[in-house]
C-alpha cells in the first residue's frame, strides 16, 4: 500500500552566509533568476538569467565577483543590452548540498536580489528542524507556510515579468519602476511627470517618450500572446 508524505511549501526569504549570485544581486538594478541547479562532484553549476542595468561599471563589478577562487567557471549563454544567461560552476554550496542531498525540493525559477534569496521549498520535515537547517546556511529573514499553488503561480509571475522587463531597455526599466513607485499610474495621481522628470534628471518629453514606449511594449506583449503580430489587425468591426 502506497503511503502519503505529508510535503509542505513554506516561502523562505534568506540571506546566504556565502553565496557568489547574492552577492552579485546587490549590484543596483542586477536580478537574478535562478532557473536550475546541478550538483555533482564536489561541484555546483547554477543557470542563471539575470536581468543587466544600464550603468557599464557593473561589469566591472560582475567580472571581480566572478574571479574569486571558488568560481571555477563561467559561460555566457545569451547576452544582449538588457539580459544575461550563464551557467555559474563553483565549488560545492551547503546550502545545495542539504536541500538537493536530502531529498528537498526548490522550485524553480526563484528570485536574488539585493542579496537575498527568495524561493519556495518544499520539505517532510517538521518545520521547526527545516528552519533550523535554513538558520545554518544563513539569516532567514521571513519563512512561512505557503500553499502550493500559491508557490507555483508566484514562480510563474516571475518568468512573465522577466520576459517583459527584458523587452524594455535598462533605462525603460527604470524609468516604468520609477513611475509605478511614484504612484504616476495611480488615480488620481501622485506623482506627476514633472516630479519624476526631476527625479529621474531629463526632460518632460524624454520621460513621456520613454513611458509611451514602454507602455507600448508591455502592451503588445501581453496582447500578443500566441506569438503572432497584432499591430495590422482590422479591429473595427
């Protein structure tokens, strides 16, 4: 007869003692997804996708955290002016080593940012020794019960937002984050453009280019979503 394992999802925010990705998702405007992992002799290979800001210097910084002694390898898979994916092989992570060792599931993609990790996990064990363990590998700063489909829609957002932040530019991006933050979007406003032209340091009819663009490609991506262009289509009948 088969038996009945009692897994439950908790939503961990933690931040890693030792962690080369977290510590690269404090470069300002740097997020990384983690899309998946693999552990094998001593070894750790993570694939990663990482939306890029638009200031240069951060490759600089990208490249000095990345020659560390145990950074053993790096490939760049895709890379163009608004993302990266790599493959990142270090030497052994025990954070990795006790949840792929034991028999615990993380669900992918997961969130690094400002270096703190956000994920789901899902785990037999009681919940007390599961954070404990967490507690080993670095600062929990929130842990939580969290439903399944909860866990897998949240992790589902993230590959959409990511698709969409990566149409726009690194200043697009700041610009809409900028705008959203502000309440420009809310009604009524709170935030109006001049406010956000000065905040932001160019131009009223600069920041509305870059928020009528941005807008333009958030909509036609959320529009177009069985691939084909929609932009001729005879909508007046």
């Amino acid at each position: 007869m088969l038996g009945i394992m009692a897994v439950r999802p908790y939503l961990v925010y933690m931040r890693p003692h030792k962690s080369t990705l977290a510590e690269l998702s404090k470069i300002p405007g740097l997020d990384i997804l983690v899309l998946g992992i693999t552990h094998e002799g001593g070894k750790t290979k993570t694939l990663a996708y990482s939306l890029t800001p638009k200031k240069e210097k951060y490759a600089r910084k990208f490249a000095e955290i990345l020659h560390k002694e145990d950074v053993l390898n790096l490939k760049i898979l895709t890379k163009n002016r608004s993302s990266l994916t790599f493959i990142l092989e270090k030497d052994t992570c025990d954070f990795y080593e006790y949840t792929l060792g034991s028999g615990i599931f993380i669900l992918f993609p997961y969130l690094i940012k400002n270096g703190v990790r956000r994920f789901y996990i899902f785990s037999d064990e009681d919940q007390k020794v599961l954070l404990e363990n967490l507690k080993k590998r670095g600062d929990v700063v929130r842990f939580e019960g969290a439903q399944t489909y909860e866990a897998i829609i949240d992790s589902y957002k993230l590959i959409l937002q990511a698709n969409i932040f990566s149409s726009l530019t690194p200043l697009q991006r700041e610009v809409i984050s900028r705008a959203i933050i502000r309440g420009y979007f809310d009604w009524p406003r709170r935030s109006s453009l001049t406010d956000l032209a000065k905040e932001l340091g160019v131009s009223k009819a600069t920041l509305a280019e870059h928020i009528r663009r941005s807008e333009a490609k958030i909509l036609s991506y959320l529009l177009d979503v069985d691939g084909k262009s929609t932009k001729y289509e005879n909508t007046s009948s």
